[in-house]
C-alpha cells in the first residue's frame, strides 16, 4: 500500500493519505437532526383591507381545531364515504338485477 505526503493548506501541516484497494477506512458521519421549526414557517402575513386602508395581519398555518374535534370530523367523512359508495353499489345491482 503506498502512502503519499500530501501539504494541507488550511492546517499547516504534511498529513498522510493511504491510497490502494485496502484503503477503505470511512469515518463515520454524524448525522444532525434538522430542527423544521427553523425552516417551516408558523405564520402566514397576508393583506387585509381595501386599496387605501389595507394592512398585514398575520394567520397561523395550520387547523387551530383540537385533535379530538378533527379525529370526529374524519370518522364522520368516512362514514359519509361508504355510505355514498354503498349507495351506488345497491343503484348498480337494481339496475343489473331487474334491467
């Protein structure tokens, strides 16, 4: 395995690099968690108001319901949803039973 000398122009110093098939040694890496709250944004600035007397308001992003409010409302679009596709199957059958 050949070793080269190689100068380093941030540090200073001579450092050794290993070069050949048997120079397969990786460091690691550690990975950081990105923080979201840092890049995604909570509000939104929009302008309210007319042509002369507007101004910025600032909304939250996001449904500012509570969870269980929201977890009811999704139970009830699913019942919804079978219901309306119950329906068009029981249409169907009429249809290819007595037509």
């Amino acid at each position: 395995m050949k070793r080269h000398k190689f100068q380093d122009p941030r540090r200073g110093y001579d450092y050794k690099i290993k070069t050949g098939p048997m120079a397969d040694e990786r460091n690691e890496t550690r990975q950081e968690t990105v923080r979201l709250s840092i890049f995604v944004p909570r509000y939104v600035e929009t302008y309210v108001g007319g042509l002369f007397g507007g101004y910025f308001e600032k909304f939250p992003i996001g449904d500012s319901r509570p969870i269980w409010m929201q977890l009811i409302e999704l139970v009830l679009y699913l019942i919804g949803l079978i219901i309306c596709l119950g329906s068009v199957v029981f249409i169907w059958w009429l249809f290819w039973r007595f037509c």
